[in-house]
C-alpha cells in the first residue's frame, strides 16, 4: 500500500499530525508513507523510521513569484509517478487539496463544514467529518486514519512512542550544557506578538528556577528577545539551531517552558516535560499529560474567529507556571 500525506505547514501543524504515522504502522507495517511538505520544513522530518520519502515542494514562494507555479506542478506531477493508493490531506486549505487532487484522483480530506477554506473539500474524492473546533491532535488523526478503515483510540495517542528523530547532540550544543544540574529550555517567540509571555515575566520564572536555563529563538524579533532576557539572567542565549539540533536540544532538557509555538509542541511529540502558555488561542492546539501542561489566560477564544489582539497571556500568573515547574523538575529527578 502506498500513501502520501500532504500536510506542507507549519511547524505545529506538521507536528500535530505526525502522530498519524505510528498508528497506521501498527495497522499496515508493510505500507510505504510518503508526506509532502514545504522544504523549508523537511528537515522536521527527517530520519523518520514510519516516512519512506520526504517530497518537497515550494508553494509558499508563489506569493512572490507567481512564475514558479509551472514548475511546482510539474514536480507534483512528477510525485503522481508513484501512483499512490492513497493520498490525504491533513491541510484542508485549497492549495494542499489541489496539490492532493495533483498527486492522485483517489484523494480524501476534511469536508467542507470541517475546515476553514471550505472550497477545499471539493477537490477531494472521499471527506471526513471533524469539528473544527475539536482538538487539533484528534482532528488529525481522525483525517489521516479513517479513510484507512482505521479508528484510533485516546489510549493509543496517551501512550504514543516519541515520533521526531535526530542525529546525535553535536560538541557545540553539548557546550552549553551543565550536565551536574537539571536544565530547562524556554520558547520565547511565537508567530504573533499576542501569544507571547511577556520578556519580563520569563526573566522572572528563570531568575527563580534552580536550573541550568536555555532560551532558542528562530527569527530576528525573537532573537532581540531572547538577547534581552540572557542579558538580564543567568539563562544560556543558544544559537540559530536547525531542526535537526531543535530536536537534540529538546531530548536533552529536563523541561520545556513556552507559548503556543511549535517547539513546545515538539516536547509533547518526544515525550519531553512541557508547560504550553496559551493566550488569544484555544488549548484544543495541545494535548494534556501527566508530564505536558497548559495554562490559559482567562479571555475566551473564539476558534473560528481567533482574536490577534488578545494580549491576555500576560495575566497568567508567574507564581503558577514557577509551581508547575518546580513540580515537573522533581519527578525527573
């Protein structure tokens, strides 16, 4: 059996959905799964055991060069030649549900009152039915498996294998390391100003943490945060790291501390300790462990209608977050 699962972006939502991959293993071992991606985000999924191949595209670059279009369809075209059973979109946005209609005729994604870009669900062969507003791993799962006969169970997303993979630690991380103390990364930035912690309240949580503190940043805006939150404390300003070192930081820490944000979504998928900070967005973006936290700021969300201008995560209270972690760090001990 052969199967691609389109699901191009973004860091979380790649992530959310990875989960699918070992639960259509224990059903089908012998299928072989390709998933097709935005290359700039490929690299999350490498060395994969459950992926047989990795299929790039670059949609996104069509927003500035609308002539790069041809050449896009002819590489989607190009991946028909695999001549898949299956193909299924976990996206649900009209660019994921053409590039699925590209790759095969027999192709299945949500239907249209389960997804935001509702003309989506037209290019699809066979859709399945999600609340949108349903929690993001089971929605997933749900769109990946049920069109594989396929029902899942919480039990098995509740006792799921670590699914990111990566090479060894190299010596330059290992540096910044203090293996005589437990260690705690925090995810500073996010995608919108609104869901993150403000600076202050995590100079606050690392200046009372007895660990060894690590902040990672992606763009330049986070970068200035992060620098300013070093600067103040004792916390260890790491490096621009790839995905590949992402995952080897993770996997070293003894806990996660962070918003709304793909890295502290990554803790969750590699069974890491995580406490997931949520403001102008719902937790239904999360999935709650006896190790995987979340705290909400008291403003309601509407997911349908998701307010950018919702700066209400400052109101979660550091006091909590702090108890919460020096919680997590105990039982690692």
């Amino acid at each position: 059996m052969k199967i691609a699962i389109v699901k191009l972006s973004s860091l979380g939502d790649i992530v959310h959905a990875m989960l699918a991959l070992q639960i259509i293993k224990q059903t089908y071992p012998q299928a072989e799964i390709d998933w097709v991606v935005e290359s700039q985000f490929a690299g999350l999924l490498e060395h994969n055991p459950d992926i047989h191949e990795i299929l790039t595209v670059n949609l996104k670059a069509l927003k500035s060069n609308k002539f790069k279009l041809f050449s896009e369809i002819s590489k989607i075209k190009h991946y028909a030649n695999h001549h898949y059973d299956y193909v299924i979109d976990a996206q649900g946005l009209i660019k994921s549900a053409i590039t699925s209609r590209l790759l095969s005729s027999n192709c299945f994604g949500f239907d249209k009152n389960s997804i935001r870009e509702k003309v989506a669900s037209f290019f699809y062969t066979n859709t399945v039915s999600f609340p949108y507003d349903g929690n993001i791993i089971e929605r997933n799962l749900a769109v990946l498996t049920r069109p594989l006969g396929i029902e899942f169970k919480v039990e098995q997303i509740l006792n799921k294998k670590p699914f990111l993979f990566y090479d060894d630690i190299d010596a330059i991380l290992e540096s910044y390391f203090d293996r005589d103390k437990q260690s705690v990364l925090f995810v500073t930035g996010s995608s919108w100003p609104s869901k993150n912690y403000p600076k202050e309240h995590y100079l606050e949580l690392i200046n009372q943490i007895d660990a060894d503190c690590l902040v990672c940043w992606g763009s330049e805006s986070e970068r200035l945060s992060a620098e300013w939150i070093t600067g103040k404390s004792k916390a260890k300003l790491l490096p621009r790291l790839s995905f590949n070192q992402l995952k080897a930081v993770i996997a070293n820490v003894d806990l996660v501390i962070g918003n709304d944000t793909g890295p502290t979504h990554m803790a969750w998928a590699m069974n890491r300790p995580s406490i997931t900070l949520f403001g102008p967005t719902p937790t239904s973006l999360a999935y709650q462990t006896d190790i995987n936290k979340v705290f909400k700021s008291p403003s309601p969300v509407n997911k349908f209608k998701l307010n950018k201008n919702d700066f209400s995560i400052k109101d979660i209270e550091v006091g909590q977050v702090l108890a919460c972690a020096i919680g997590l760090l105990a039982e690692q001990r």
